[in-house]
C-alpha cells in the first residue's frame, strides 16, 4: 500500500494534478495534536525565551550578519557557531524527538522572535528564517496558527516531505514568541 501511495503521490505532482498538498487534513491534525504539545513543552519555551532575551537588539545589519556567517560555515570544515547550536540542550532534545519518531519528522528546528535558530535536530542551510512563511505565517499570525508548505520531494532522501510550522506561545501572556517547524514524512502519516 505505502509503495502505491507514494506511486500515485508522484505521478499526481508529476502531472500538476495535485492539490498544493494532498495530505493538509492529516497534517493539520498533526500540527494541533502532537506537534503542538512539542511547540509547549517546557525544554522549548525555556530555550526560546532564553534567546529571545540575547537577540532582542538585533537589529537587521546583525541579523543578516548572523545569517552570513551561518551560511559561509555550512560549506566549512570550521563550524564554531553551527556547533554551538547542534550542542545546545534545546537542539538535543529536538534530535530525541525525531530519532523518536519512527521516520515521521525528517527534520525539526526551533526559531526565536526575530526568526533565528534556537536549537534544531540537523544544519540548517541558513540561521535566519524571519524572510520565510514558516515563520512569517506562524509568529507573526498568533497563537493557534499552523503553516504547511507544498510536498516536495527531499533529493538526498527522496523522501516525499512537507514542512509543518506553528508557533511558540507563552503559556503567561498567550503571544507567540517563537516558531517551530517540522519536516514530516508524509508516507509515514
């Protein structure tokens, strides 16, 4: 059954007959159910606030400075800031959570209020995600918001996945301070 699901999953977005993505009701539940409790947990608000306190000047010149660096360092040996996030407590907890998992997440990273990285469970192209609807379309949307991206087909995997993001909610004030996504495996629903 798995091998003709993905069969006809392909030959739907080969042939543009496919939905933006075919699997929106099952992941929406997802998104409300399991990853909700994750985006509350406390090892993710604690962390989240944490840097949302050492990255609350920021300004646009230090973000995109940021974000250079963090690229310039994914196609480098010398990884100083990369690692510092992968060894982080957060960025352990995440990578629990998907070596958990089964194969549903194929991947899950956690942004603070300015869209930067907190912690994450795999590198990350880049360490700003701000400019981007997972996060545009969750933090700055409010609490109880969920954005989920097209099925596209992961190259070095190919696995066919799409990205699920809600945001962190401050359990005192109710305000999204944060965003998390999840790559899910969408043969794995």
């Amino acid at each position: 059954m798995k091998t003709f699901l993905k069969s006809a999953v392909f030959v739907l977005l080969a042939t543009g007959a496919a939905n933006a993505n075919e699997f929106k009701a099952e992941l929406e539940e997802l998104a409300n159910g399991q990853i909700a409790e994750i985006a509350s947990s406390s090892e993710v608000i604690a962390a989240v606030k944490a840097q949302n306190t050492q990255t609350a000047g920021h300004d646009q010149a230090k973000i995109d400075e940021l974000d250079k660096t963090w690229r310039a360092e994914a196609e480098a040996v010398d990884q100083p800031m990369i690692d510092a996030v992968l060894e982080n407590d957060l960025s352990g907890y995440l990578a629990d959570l998907q070596d958990g998992s089964d194969g549903l997440f194929t991947e899950i990273f956690v942004m603070d209020a300015k869209g930067l990285n907190v912690g994450q469970s795999d590198v990350t192209s880049d360490y700003w995600q701000g400019d981007e609807a997972k996060w545009q379309d969750t933090y700055g949307a409010g609490s109880g918001s969920v954005h989920i991206s097209d099925l596209e087909e992961d190259e070095s995997t190919q696995l066919l996945q799409s990205q699920v993001s809600v945001p962190v909610v401050d359990p005192d004030s109710g305000e999204p301070i944060g965003a998390v996504t999840f790559g899910v495996n969408v043969e794995n629903l």
